[in-house]
C-alpha cells in the first residue's frame, strides 16, 4: 500500500501545533520564537516569553556598543590615518600651506607609514575653510603627486599621471563650500569634499643618487596660496624633515576616538554620508557635541580596539584573500586589493572590498588610482612581503636571501624598503636608511647573469656589506618592493618578483 509523502513543512506545522497549540489559536512558525535561555560568545541571555531580564539587557546594549566601537575603528580609520599625518606635520612646524616638509630623504627617525626612503618627498597640509578656494603650483619635472582628502578619498593627482603630465600647471582646488570663480581657464580644477586636505609630491634622486637638484625643483617652483592672493601670493617657507623625529601614526588604543572625533568636529557634516555620521554617533562622537563616554563605555571601546587590531594584524602580512597575491605559491601580494583604489568588487556590483580597505590604511598612505591603473611607464607600482618563502614571518633574528632578477622593468628606478610591523614604518637600525635602491646605492654588487642577492639580518654575510640591510633580533619586519615607472613586464608577470629566502 502506497504511503503520502509528508513534506518538511508539514511535519514543521504538526510539531507547531503541538507544541503551541495552548497558549496560540493558530499555528506558529517555530523559527519565530527565542527560548528562555541562549548562550552565546557575548554572553547568556535569559528571558520570559521573550522579554528579556536586566542582565541580558545590559550585556546586549554592551555588546552593541562593543561592535559599534570596532566598526568605527575598522571604517574610519582612514580620517585618523590622515589626522595623524596632519598632526604630525604641524608637530614639525608645517602648520599651513605656506609650509612645507621636504623628506629629502626619509630617514627612519619619523614614524610615517610605509614612507619610501628613495624619493624626495614634499608633504604639506592646506585648510580650504580658512583661505578659501587654493592655487597650488606644480613645477615641471616633479614625479608622482596627490591630493586627498580628510577622509583620505582620492581628490587630485599632480605630475605625470595627473593632467599637467609632468609638464608643470596650476591646480585651483575648491572647498566644500566655495563657488568657482569664474575666469579659471589656465588652471586644473577640483573640488574636495573636506576642509584639510593632505599635497603629497614625489621626486627623484639624480642620476647620481644625490637629492639636490629635486631640492631645488620644489624651493624655486612649489607654490600654495589662496585664489584671492593670486596677485600677491606668500612666501613659501620648506622645512628639511626627514631626519627629525615626529609622529604621524594614528593611536592603536582608545586615544583613536579622540583623533577621530577632532576630524568629526572640524569638517562639514556632509563629509561622512548619513551611515557612517550614525555610525559614529553611536559611541558619542557627533559634530557639535562633546564626546564624554562614560568609564564603563570607555572600557568597552577600548576592548574594541584591541579586537580591531588584532583583526587588522592578523590580515596585515598574510591576508586571506587570495586575490591580492602577485603569483600562485609566492608571498608577494598588493596593498591594493582587487584592483581599485576604492577597493570596489566587480566594479561595485560586489560592493567594498572591506578587508582590503582596512588591510591598506592600517599599513600604508597615499590614495591615488596612480598605483592601481597599467600605467606604462608612468606612476609607481607596489609588491609587499611579509613571510619567507615556507609561508613563516620574517624574523630580525635569522639571515635571508632575496635575488632580484636581471633587467627591472622600471624606467625610473626600483626600491627595497624594510619596515616594523609594530610601527608599520622603516626599521629603525644602525642603518638610518634601511633599504637599498637602484640609484642611489651604486656600490650593489651585480651577479654574473645581472640579477642581484639581497641580504637581511643583524649582521652581513662575509663580502655582501653593499647589499645588506640589517635587521633586529627579537623583532619581526616586512619589506616593499617598488617600481617607479613600471614597465610591460611587470604587467604581463613575464617579469616576476622571487621569494625571499631563508639562510642556515
């Protein structure tokens, strides 16, 4: 005799039945229903017919500011990335725009994220709510610049990849609240969404590795000044910084929210979209108002940046998605997850890539599509390692080996900067510059086929004190690969970068 199949919602609709059928008139999807008692990571949460007793009140309210705190750690960590960086410059005595750092070169005396010991850099700060709409003259000959906002969104690019081409121009960058004035027919306009912006500029070492003749392109032809004193512009003032000792990495403990909420209090409102300002608001930091959590909230947020960091570290030197990785089975891999400097998936059909977003402003600066788009012989181009070639982190303690295959596909010139994952800038050692390039570093020995070895560790190898970089016992450290200039090769990976390999 043939027996009727009973579907699985049948038999969910009879054990309702059953069970409900004294306290409901009709049936009652199960899944509806929270037990008396749920044990959870967060806690046990105790309830009478769904109503929730005090403690479980308190723990869940807590557990909400908790993941609260850590997502405005992970989301906005790029305004306290570049607060800090702004914060750090007028430590040094650039204040405003009439002022500028020259990093000429980038000694590991600063804490600066992931800085680049073999370019010249010219690094200022520039509030468009105090001069109004700002005239920034670009030199030609200059290398790489950016703009970016208090955000730390892409605004401009100067130099060879924006649209003066390396030809020099003036850039008339507008405020969130400023009309463009009406005659700007000799200049590259853009409007920034934010008060402070951050003008990053590159150059480059002489043929002969000597940073003077960069020196002098920025002292004779960077100019910043207000539109409105367009016909009397201020001196321009240019402060050698690379040697001295200052700070530009945000805080890795509750000391963040109040980077953060000095962001939030000087910018528009409109800076952040209506999300992210609630986002925010949740844990007390909102425009107007006093940020005063309470001890037990600041207890909270603490545990939540701590939470945070450990996400972002654990991502740091081994990130899990495979995508960002140059080469099946090598270490290397891109700071620049997915291949867009908004870290959008397909395009943005597949959203933000969030975990690459945070991978790149816990360790690096600068956002421009310059390091993202095949620009042939423009730009840079960027490869980070933070593990030998068995997959272990590089340890300051032991000696490696990293062989640098013949003909770099770099017009410019290529870089090997080691850095400290505590700090995330250089490796500071006996070795004020740790790291070796192209240019500067004309005493590298070159094997007989053209590739060169690289060593790392706390002492050289017999013989090979020009192509050592040292290392600290005791510590850990990742290096960056750069190419300025990159060429085909590097795009089409018929050049390719080798792991770095561990001695003895």
């Amino acid at each position: 005799m043939a027996v009727a199949a009973v579907s699985a919602s049948d038999r969910v609709v009879h054990a309702q039945q059953s069970q409900v059928s004294k306290s409901y008139t009709t049936p009652i999807p199960e899944e509806i229903f929270t037990p008396d008692t749920v044990k959870t990571s967060a806690g046990t949460f105790r309830f009478f017919d769904g109503m929730p007793d005090e403690a479980t009140v308190r723990t869940s309210f807590e557990n909400l500011k908790f993941i609260r705190g850590y997502e405005t750690f992970l989301t906005l960590m790029p305004a306290a990335s570049i607060e800090m960086l702004r914060h750090g410059h007028a430590e040094i005595g650039v204040d405003d725009h009439t002022k500028v750092a020259l990093l000429s070169p980038l000694y590991s005396n600063p804490l600066f994220l992931t800085g680049n010991t073999d370019t010249i850099y010219g690094s200022t700060f520039f509030n468009l709510q105090d001069t109004g709409p700002m005239v920034i003259e670009i030199p030609a000959g200059l290398g790489p610049g950016t703009i970016n906002d208090a955000f730390f969104r892409f605004v401009a690019d100067t130099g060879a990849p924006g649209p003066d081409k390396g030809k020099g121009g003036k850039y008339l960058i507008l405020g969130p609240d400023d009309t463009e004035p009406s005659n700007v027919g000799d200049y590259f306009v853009f409007r920034s969404p934010t008060y402070s912006n951050w003008l990053i500029l590159r150059a480059f070492l002489d043929s002969n590795g000597k940073p003077d003749k960069a020196i002098a392109n920025y002292e004779n032809g960077l100019r910043l000044y207000p539109y409105s004193q367009k016909d009397n512009p201020p001196q321009m003032s240019f402060i050698k910084a690379g040697e001295k000792v200052f700070n530009t990495v945000h805080a890795n403990n509750f000391e963040f929210f109040n980077e953060l909420n000095t962001v939030i209090q000087r910018e528009p409102i409109a800076f952040l979209d209506p999300e992210l300002r609630g986002l925010a608001s949740s844990i007390g930091l909102e425009k107007g108002k006093p940020f005063a959590p309470s001890p037990q909230d600041r207890e909270i947020l603490e545990e939540a940046i701590q939470v945070g960091v450990a996400y972002v570290r654990s991502d740091m030197g081994k990130p899990r998605n495979q995508d960002v990785y140059f080469y099946p089975g090598k270490q290397w891999f891109t700071p620049f997850g997915g291949g867009s400097y908004e870290w959008l998936v397909d395009g943005g059909k597949g959203g933000r890539n969030l975990d690459a977003r945070n991978n790149f402003f816990w360790g690096y600066t600068v956002n421009t599509p310059a390091m993202v788009l095949k620009m042939v012989g423009v730009g840079s181009q960027y490869g980070v390692v933070a593990t030998d070639s068995n997959g272990v982190y590089l340890d300051g303690s032991k000696t490696y080996k990293f062989t640098i295959d013949k003909d770099v596909p770099a017009k410019d010139f290529w870089s090997m900067v080691v850095y400290d994952p505590q700090t995330r800038s250089e490796l500071q050692t006996g070795q004020l510059l740790p790291s070796k390039n192209s240019v500067r570093n004309k005493d590298i020995k070159a094997n007989a086929d053209g590739s060169i070895d690289l060593y790392f560790g706390p002492n050289a190898p017999a013989g090979q004190e020009a192509n050592w970089i040292e290392t600290v016992p005791g510590k850990g450290w990742f290096a960056v690969f750069r190419l300025y200039g990159p060429l085909q090769p590097w795009f089409d990976k018929t050049w390719q970068l080798n792991d770095i390999q561990p001695l003895g």
